[in-house]
C-alpha cells in the first residue's frame, strides 16, 4: 500500500461548502490569492478563516451554489507545496461554465498558510 502524502492528507480535508470546519487545518494568518480577470470583483488576497469564508459565500452567491470543484490531479512538491488541477464547473447568469484550474497550496506545520487559485480563463 502507498503512503499518502502529509499534505494531501491535509487537502483533503479541506471542505469549501463548510470553512469553519476547516478552522484546524487553516494558519490564522493564511492568504488566498484569487486571479480571475473575468471576475474582477473577485480578484485579491483573502486573509485567515475569514478571508477563506468571505472568497466561498462569495463564489456561492455569484453561482446560486452551482460551483463546484472536480479534482483531476494532485501532486506534493517537497514538503510544503501541494499542485492540484482542478475542473470546475459553474453557472454565472443561466452561463454554463466549465473550466481548468491549477490550485497551488503552500502547508506549513500541517496548517495551509497560502493558497494561489489560478483559472484558465481564455480558452
């Protein structure tokens, strides 16, 4: 049997639907970056469990909880960064919208600590 990985143990505890939950494995001073330049309402830092709240009610309101993450790939890089390719999909105003995106994850001391959400957004 292979090992999993600290840090994919860790991601895949992370519940985005739920953020208080996820209050044990979030540094208090964690930083979500979000680049989407078709949603620039959107775009900044999010800091702490909060700022991870605020991003998903956010996104769930823009999506009337049509958003959803479907992980294809996940891949440790050393022992702090995590890559995970995702597709997600979301309706934004009756838009059907699927999507490609790379998450890179930054886990230190077994807590996430920084997180860059890239989506493909030209093709």
């Amino acid at each position: 049997m292979k090992n999993v990985h600290p840090n994919i143990s860790i991601l895949k505890q992370f519940d985005p639907a739920n953020i208080t939950a996820n209050s044990n494995i979030i540094a208090k001073d964690a930083v979500f970056h979000y680049f989407n330049p078709l949603l620039p309402d959107f775009q900044g830092d999010y800091i702490g469990i909060k700022g991870f709240e605020e991003f998903f009610k956010k996104m769930a309101v823009l999506t009337r909880g049509t958003f959803k993450v479907n992980p294809i790939s996940i891949s440790p890089v050393g022992n702090e960064l995590v890559v995970v390719h995702t597709q997600n999909t979301l309706v934004i105003e009756d838009q059907h919208i699927n999507t490609e995106v790379v998450v890179v994850w930054r886990i230190v001391e077994g807590k996430i600590k920084e997180v860059w959400d890239i989506p493909s957004v030209y093709t």
